[in-house]
C-alpha cells in the first residue's frame, strides 16, 4: 500500500537521513547533559529513572493521598525527596482539571525539580496519555480529536501530523513536554479489549505511515516528546494487561510483517521515546516473562537490531500484566537490566527506589549502564529544549489552547474520518430540516452531544439515554419513544460484547421507525446487529467525531472514511465481512 504524505511540512519519515534513533535536536547540549552527569549524586542518579503519579491540583497543597505512597504531602515534596525524573497527569490525580490549572501545576512541579539543594538543576518530563479518541486525559477547551483508529479510516498522513502538531502545541503550553503516544500496535485482533480503536489500522504499512507523520507532528511541530507504545506490539491479544498476563503467539517472521513497521517506522521519524508492554511474546523470548522484563526483547531486539537509541520507558508497573512473577522491587530492577531507562508509576517507590540503589551498589545494575540510562534521558530533555526555560505563561493559553484555528481543523479532519459502512435503504443523507427524530442508545454526553449537532441541522430532537448495557425496560421505553417519529438515531458503543445493546437495535428496526445505527467506538459492532440498514462509524464518542456524525446523517458533508481494519463475521474471525478500505459515499 503506498500511502504518500501529503502537503508541505509532512515529510516521509525517512527524509533528512536522520540516524534511526537518534531523536530530533539530540545532538545538541552535550556540554550541559556531561558536567550534568559528572555533577550528580547516585540518589539523584536514579531518581531520573522514575515517573511518578503525584496527587493533588498544584504544587504545594498538601494532598493525604500522597502520605502513604511517598510519605510526604505536598507533590512539590514527592519531587524533590525523590529527585523524579518525570511526573504523569491523570484526572484521578486531580492533574487535570483545566488549562489554568495544569499550566499552575506545572510551573509548581519545575519549580520544585529546579530549586532542589543540589548542585545540578534537572527538569522534569511532564507527560500525560492524550492519544485522544477513547484515551483522552485533558478535555475541552483543549482541541479534541477523534483518536488513532478514526485517523487510519481518514487515510490522510499529513490529517495525523497535524492532529498531533495541535496537541503538542497545546500541551506545551500547559506545560507538559511529553506524550505517550501514538499507539504503534497494529490492531489484527476484533477481539482485542485493551488497544483497538486506538490502533490506527489492522495494516501495518497504513499505520506505520501514521505513526511516523505523528511522530513528526508532536516532535517537530509540537515541541513534545513523544513515545511509541506498546513494543514489541500489543495489537493481537484478547487479554488486557491492566488486568492480566497476555501472550503473543506470532511467530518471528508475523512480528517483523505485523508488529514492527509501525515501531520502526516510528524509529526511523526520530521518535524521543518507545514504551515496553507487559506481555510475554515466546518467538521473541521463551522465558515466559514479560517483554517489559525481557533483555532480549529491550537489548536484543530494540536497541541492538531496531537501532534505536533514544529513551525505552516501561508501561505503568501498577498493571497487572508485570507484577505477577515477580515483587515491585524486583520488577523495577529487572526492567532496568532488561534495558529500561525509565520506570513508569511503580506501585511501592520507596521498596523500588531501594532496590536500584541496592543493585547499583552490588554490582548488579553496572555504573556505566546506569550513567548510560540517566545520559539518554538527560539529552533528550536537553535536546526538546527544556534545559531552557520550561516555565509556561498562563496568559498565553488561550492563544494556544482549543483556539478557533485549532477547533476548525480537529472538526474539518474528524469529518473526513466518518465512514459510511451501510445505507441500504438509502436512507442517508437524511432530510433533518424539520425532521421529528429520536436519539438514543449509548452515552449521556454522547447522545446530548448528537442530539444537539442534528438540532444544528433543523431537526427536532428528543433524548433517550440507555447506557452500555441497557435493561429490559430501557429498551421497550425507546422502543415506545420511536412511534411516529421521522427517525430514530441510536448510538453504540461495543455492542459486539453486550447482548442488550444488540436487543435494543433490534427492537427500535421492529418499530418500522427508520433507523440509522453510529458506532462510537468500536467499527466491529456492524458484524453483531443483524439486518440494521443504515450504519456509521465514528471509532469515537469523542464530541468532535459525534458533531461530524451528525453533519454526514445530515448530509452537509460527504462521508469519505474507509474502514481501517477487516470487520470479520460474528463469531468467524477469519471470513470478513467488510474488508479493509470498504466505504460508501453520497
């Protein structure tokens, strides 16, 4: 598949004969990361190799939830007794509950790193998870996307580096230097409950084409570190690793065709970062223990064969999927003998933190491997710039943050993402201008949100939320609500895992109401509905996805989105239903 990227500023991802690990600017403030390193103290050493959680909206508020994880109160003390390497935003942190607020967090966190009693000044990475789509950890006003998968069925290279240039403006503007993304796991499995939507595609050339042009995009024109994830590839597993232990059955030769083109494309675009998943892969490593544990995997394969030289981070060691086999101490210590640099969010830091210095002081974790480590991730926070001023100006968000430019470019690439899978009645486009119409199924915001973008259209709305696994009486309740409307408009949300989400399709078709199906997540839900006529996917509930639903319904835009996986048969995994560039138009 030759997919070229198009328009000025995007180039291949092997333009500029860049070296394949090396990211951008690298070479740069050598003298600054060497006298660095010369100057630090072995606490300070391998508090670089930590990223911590920190509770709390700003800084210097002491926060109980901090006590028994770090034994201080206050994020601006889990800096500095620690001397982190980074610290990652999540809402059930309270990171991330406005620009203002995450912008103050921020200053407050550098400031803490910057005025340590020490003789060096190290910055923090700042990072949080916004691939957008269904992992979206900042909401509006930040500009909203439609995530990976929704930008595969939109096929435009350069549609994927500007959505990642939008969000790294504006996370940098927040602060934030790093994002964990994009996703480089080529989605094969249908049944895949961890990954999915936020693959770009079930190809591997179309998602290794996205993920270099969004490498560019949040590097180059974003200003933030970025990070391939989940290596060596997470994309066929029917097992989640938050909960438990996948394995990969590929063999060696379906790894180098499925799993690495994304990450090597990735590589070779100057990617700053690539992040380990907790999932053993016995072609690459029969031990049985985790690629995250796995020297050959880490050394072996990414460093030594991939070439690449930036910085390796683990997933979050909270998940389950690591901390089966071994203690959270131990799990830190293997994961930096395996050939991590950095330990993302270990569950017991104080156990952890000891156990490095303890491997460090036998011999175990070798001086030189450990200044190695701490040299990758001093360079590459001086070659993103932030060994020159990472203090962010609060005035200046709303030049930067969800601005109109922003919010026109996320709506106009979300619209060209909407893929028309059925429209056998040719009920689409809908004459919404007077329209009586019923919108219902999945999602409270979700279903206001589209009831309000058809209302845009000139139709008038009634809502009838029913939730992921709607009962007996919801579904009879909007079966009753459908009489005598013009339409009815339902959404679903992984309905191929749930009987009563299928129920309720099928008694809104009994109703004779015309009815148009929109999958906001998954585009396998078409597979499970039966004989549903009319059926769209967005691959997100994400508002900005649903609005551009609501303009194809409506007829206002074309639908031009091309399935970016194979949709097999229910039950069937190996005869497709809607193949892999299946679409239809007006």
């Amino acid at each position: 598949m030759a997919l070229a990227f198009a328009g000025a500023g995007a180039p291949s991802a092997l333009a500029g004969g860049r070296h394949p690990g090396r990211g951008h600017g690298h070479g740069h403030h050598h003298g600054w990361v060497t006298s660095t390193l010369r100057r630090m103290t072995l606490h300070e050493k391998v508090g670089q190799l930590f990223v911590q959680q920190v509770y709390g909206s700003d800084a210097t508020t002491p926060d109980e939830r901090n006590l028994p994880l770090y034994g201080v109160s206050t994020p601006a003390e889990v800096v500095q007794k620690y001397a982190l390497g980074g610290v990652i935003y999540f809402a059930w942190t309270d990171s991330v509950e406005n620009p203002e607020q995450i912008a103050g967090l921020s200053n407050g966190l550098q400031k803490a790193a910057l005025t340590r009693r020490s003789k060096v000044r190290v910055p923090l990475t700042l990072s949080v998870d916004q691939e957008q789509g269904i992992v979206t950890r900042i909401g509006p006003p930040a500009t909203q996307f439609p995530g990976s998968m929704a930008l595969g069925a939109g096929r435009s290279a350069k549609d994927a580096r500007t959505a990642a240039a939008i969000t790294g403006q504006e996370l940098r503007a927040m602060g934030l230097t790093t994002n964990f993304a994009p996703v480089c796991d080529t989605n094969v499995n249908p049944l895949n409950p961890v990954i999915g939507t936020r693959s770009f595609s079930s190809d591997p050339q179309l998602a290794a084409q996205l993920a270099a042009a969004q490498v560019h995009g949040y590097q180059d024109d974003g200003g933030v570190m970025s990070s391939a994830k989940h290596f060596p590839g997470h994309g066929d597993t029917a097992t989640d690793s938050h909960v438990a232990f996948p394995v990969i059955t590929h063999t060696r030769q379906e790894w180098e065709e499925i799993d690495a083109p994304p990450f090597e494309a990735a590589i070779a675009a100057g990617i700053d970062m690539v992040m380990t998943a907790h999932l053993a892969f016995p072609a690459l490593d029969d031990s049985g223990d985790p690629a995250t544990l796995s020297h050959p995997i880490l050394t072996g394969l990414l460093r030594e064969e991939l070439g690449f030289e930036g910085v390796i981070v683990t997933d979050s060691l909270e998940m389950q999927g690591v901390r089966e086999l071994y203690g959270d101490a131990e799990v830190a210590v293997r994961a930096l003998l395996a050939g991590a640099d950095q330990l993302l969010m270990s569950p017991a830091l104080d156990d952890a933190f000891a156990a490095v210095l303890d491997a460090v002081g036998s011999g175990r974790i070798g001086r030189r491997d450990l200044d190695a480590k701490v040299r990758r991730i001093l360079t590459m926070k001086a070659g993103r710039g932030l060994t020159d001023d990472v203090m962010v100006d609060p005035d200046a968000l709303d030049r930067v943050v969800g601005t109109a430019e922003h919010l026109a470019a996320a709506d106009a690439i979300s619209e060209r993402t909407t893929t028309l899978v059925r429209n056998e009645a040719g009920l689409l486009p809908l004459a919404t201008d007077g329209a009586d119409l019923l919108v219902t199924g999945y999602g409270v915001s979700t279903t206001a949100t589209l009831a309000a973008a058809l209302e845009e259209q000139g139709a008038t709305t009634t809502v009838r939320q029913t939730g992921t696994s709607p009962t007996d009486a919801d579904i009879a309740a909007a079966a009753a609500a459908a009489a005598g409307r013009d339409a009815v408009v339902v959404t679903t949300m992984k309905a191929w895992t749930d009987d009563q989400q299928r129920k309720l399709v099928a008694a809104l078709r009994g109703t004779g109401v015309p009815v148009v199906v929109v999958a906001v997540r998954d585009p396998y839900d078409v597979a499970y509905l039966g004989e549903a006529e009319t059926y769209l996917a967005t691959y997100s509930y994400s508002p900005v996805a649903v609005t551009a639903a609501a303009r194809v319904i409506a007829g206002a835009v074309s639908p031009t989105g091309k399935l970016p996986v194979d949709v097999p048969v229910a039950g069937d995994p190996d005869t497709v239903l809607y193949p892999f560039g299946f679409g239809l138009g007006y």
